[in-house]
C-alpha cells in the first residue's frame, strides 16, 4: 500500500509538473499573441493615419481641380472672344487691302492723265 501510495504520489507530481509546463506554454503563447496584437493594433494606426492624410490630399486636389476647372472655363471664354477678334481684325484688314488696291488702281489711272496734261 505504501509503495502504491509512492507511485501515485509520483504519478501526481510527474502529472502536476505537466501541467505546469503546459501553463507555462499557455502563458508564453498568449503573451506572443498579445504582443502580435498589439504590433498589429499600431500598424493598424498607422495605417489609418496614413489613409486620413490621403483622404486629406484627396479633398485638397480636388478643391484644386475645381479651381483649375473653373480658371480653364475663364480661359476659354478668354480664348473665345480673342478668336473672334483676330477674325474682326482680320475681316478688317482685308477691307483695307481691298480699299488700299482700289486706291492704287485709281492713282494708276490719276497720274498718268496728270502727267499728260
């Protein structure tokens, strides 16, 4: 009886010690998902951060382009209205050139009447 009790009482620390090195195993493993966690948690804030500075950017250019939109819609009108100018100044010019051969064909005829008489 007393050497049964021995091997139970071994068989109890043997047993005990087990479990211990599983606890011990369980505490290192949840201390190892806890640092993961936490490493994930700040590389999660970072992240987000980054995605707010994006997001940030992003409504600054497109402030930028509906200014740029807006400004180009100023040049166009701008250009508009300098293409009908140059088309004004050009109808213009080729009525002087018109008046300006008329002129020339009439001093043509003019000088040499004068020169004869």
């Amino acid at each position: 009886l007393h050497h049964q009790a021995e091997q139970t009482c071994r068989q109890l620390v043997r047993t005990q010690e087990e479990h211990e090195r599983l606890l011990q195993a369980a505490v290192e493993q949840a201390e190892g998902l806890e640092h993961n966690l936490r490493s994930a948690e700040a590389l999660l804030a970072e992240r987000a951060a980054q995605l707010k500075d994006t997001q940030a950017q992003l409504s600054r250019n497109k402030l930028l382009i509906k200014d740029l939109r807006e400004e180009n819609r100023g040049f166009a009108v701008a250009l508009q209205a300098v293409e009908l100018k140059q088309k004004s100044t050009e109808e213009k010019n080729q009525l002087l050139e018109e008046q300006a051969s008329a002129l020339k064909q009439l001093i043509g005829k003019i000088t040499p009447a004068s020169l004869s008489g």
